[in-house]
C-alpha cells in the first residue's frame, strides 16, 4: 500500500522533472536489464562543450552531473564540473537551480 507521504514525493518529483524538459532536457531511451525491467531514466540537456545529466534509478537514488562533451558521467572519477546525487526531489532542486552554464576559471 503507497502512503499518502510517498505520493506527495511522487507528485513533487513529477512536477520538477516536468520542469527540467521545460528547460531542454530530453528524456533518453529507459535503461532495462535483460528480462526488461525498467532499470533507470536518464535525462540529458547537451550546450555548447558541456552536457547536463539526470539519472533517476528511484525516489531515493538519483545522480546528476554537468560534464564535457564524451564524458562519462556515470564513472565517479570522471572530471565532472558540477556531480551531486541523493532523493529525487533534492537532486532535482539542485539542477534546476544551476545557471545555464557554470564560469570556470583556467589558469
């Protein structure tokens, strides 16, 4: 049986995520093991040499970087500009109030 709770995060995450394809993001083709299960969502909002990424693999397992172009996010050791994870209504927070491209300084 779902809780009331667990539908409120539901409808929160939902409405977050209908705001990241607001601001570009493209939902990519689910990730599925082998018998088809759903495994992940993967959003993605690619910008000049930098590529913004969502993963959601449950309400509480969500990982979100800001890479280069080839990248790959999901190695920890990749060099990432921006890298969080955690709930989904947290990480999603997080994104969406990133600016639309971070300033780095190069020595």
């Amino acid at each position: 049986m779902t809780s009331s709770v667990e539908v409120e995060d539901q409808d929160a995450s939902s409405i977050r995520l209908r705001k990241l394809v607001a601001r570009g993001f493209r939902l990519m083709p689910p990730v599925r093991d082998t018998d088809g299960e759903l495994m992940a969502l993967i959003y993605v909002r690619p910008h000049a040499d930098i590529v913004d990424v969502v993963e959601l693999r449950g309400e509480d397992d969500v990982r979100a970087a800001r890479v280069s172009r080839g990248a790959d996010f999901r190695d920890d050791r990749a060099e990432a500009q921006w890298r969080t994870a955690g709930s989904a209504c947290d990480v999603l927070d997080q994104v969406l109030a990133l600016p639309e491209r971070l300033i780095t300084v190069r020595a």
